[in-house]
C-alpha cells in the first residue's frame, strides 16, 4: 500500500479525510476524537498515508535538522532563542518539523529534501485557475478549520498559510486590515518577497491575529522575481484611493499572482 520511494504520498479516496484533514489532524496534535483518527483503523491507506507524513518528519528531524539548524541559526538576528523556540514547538507539534524544513529551504537557498510533493490544489475558493492557490488552517483552541472566503476570525486564531503552485517563485503573505494598512506575515521579517518551491508545504510559523477589528484582507503573493512590501502598499493606496473598501478589494493592481481571502475580524470568546 505504501507508494515506490521517491512518488507521491498516497491521494485520499473518495470515502476517505481529505489531505487538508489529515494536515489538520497532525496540527492539532492527533486527538483521538478527530475525524481522521476515527476512520484511520480500519482503511490501510489512510494508515499508510499517517505512516508517510509521519515518517517524512522523522527524516527532517534525525537527518535534515541536524546538519542544517546551526547554518540557519546564524543568519537569525537571535539563534539562541530562535532555537530554544523552534526545539520547544518541535516537541509539541510534529507538524512543524515541516514547516521547518520550509524555513531551512528559505534561508540556506538549497533543496534540502524532495519527499513532500506540491500535494493536491486548494479548494475553489482560495485557487486561481492555472495559476496560485493557498490552504489557510486556522487554530482556535483545540478546534481546527480552514479559512474560507468571508470568515469570521477571532483575535488571538493563529493561521497557516500553505501556497500550491506549479513553479519555483518568490512569495510574500500580507494582511490589509479595515483601515487600509499592511501589515507583512510572511516572510516574518524584512520588506521583500522570500523564496518558495513547490516542494514546500505550509510555510514556517504561524501568525496570531492582533486585536483589530472589522474586514480585513489575507493576501497571498506570488512571482517569478523578488519583489518588496513597499510596492504592495503602493497598490493597496492607489486601489483604496480609487474608492475600492477593502472588503471588495479581491486583486490588487499588481502583475503578480495572487490569492486574496475577505475575513471578518472580532474579539470574542473562542
């Protein structure tokens, strides 16, 4: 049951969690109660499936890490607590070996490692034909859910963005909130675009929503050549300007791909 090494992970069948299940059943820790872990006993692919993506964080944490964290951490501006924090999250959530792995890639500028493929296309409404999609999981609590057009967020909800697209590019995640600012999610820090490849799932870290309030955007960017913050909020201006709220603003005037999400920001009681 388990694929030839070197293709693709098992695809879900048709009765079976979907990818984006089994992502978010590994986010949330495994509970037992979840879905995924409900069905998984009795289907030998998705047992065969779980074995895979567990055994992928296996390789990056007994082989990949090691060799590489010390390079990684020199080019933070703080590599003791950026390491106590990546070891700490590492214990607590398997799934951020992968993001991880992301983070390696971005920084060092080497493919490290080719056994996550692109994976399958994000849903309808967060995909572009033909061109950028993005799976954005979102955690509040024990509960995990994937952001769709037009979702109500809570201050606090930490978010995972995960880009699928056909090609190596650079890319760049922001957040326009009710007032027109910009903020930078990704890359965390600086004010240019960061590389991606398709090898890549979720990108490293999470983003904790801040207390802001109303409709706000979730921008995901994405092109052949770096490009900087400085000309996304140049565009967000001119479409402001023109008189375009940022609820309608679906595509900012830029040649580049894009992905844009409509949240409704609240402070709330999860």
């Amino acid at each position: 049951m388990k694929p030839p090494p070197g293709e693709s992970p098992l695809p879900a069948a048709p009765d079976c969690p979907s990818d984006y299940q089994l992502e978010a059943y590994l986010f949330a820790g495994r509970p037992e109660e979840h879905a995924f872990a409900v069905h998984a006993p009795g289907c030998p692919r998705c047992q065969a499936r779980l074995e895979g993506a567990l055994a992928a964080e296996a390789v990056f944490v007994q082989q990949v890490l090691p060799a590489t964290l010390d390079r990684v951490a020199e080019r933070v501006e703080q590599p003791a607590q950026w390491l106590d924090r990546l070891r700490t999250r590492l214990r607590g959530a398997p799934w951020l070996a992968a993001a991880a792995a992301a983070l390696v890639l971005i920084v060092s500028g080497a493919l490290l490692w080719s056994w996550w493929p692109g994976g399958e296309i994000a849903p309808p409404e967060v995909a572009l034909k033909g061109a950028l999609g993005v799976e954005v999981i979102a955690k509040r609590g024990t509960r995990v859910f994937q952001v769709e057009d037009g979702q109500r967020l809570l201050a606090g909800d930490r978010l995972r963005f995960s880009p699928r697209a056909a090609r190596p590019g650079q890319v760049m995640v922001v957040n326009i909130d009710a007032a027109g600012r910009v903020h930078l999610f990704y890359p965390p820090r600086g004010d240019q675009s960061a590389a991606w490849h398709p090898a890549v799932g979720a990108l490293p870290d999470s983003v904790v929503l801040d207390d802001s309030q109303g409709e706000e955007r979730l921008v995901v960017l994405f092109g052949p050549a770096p490009f900087g913050l400085e000309e996304i909020r140049r565009a967000v201006r001119m479409a402001l300007d023109r008189g375009t709220s940022v609820g309608q603003l679906s595509r900012l005037p830029l040649d580049l791909d894009q992905v844009s999400l409509r949240i409704v920001k609240e402070v709330g009681v999860p």
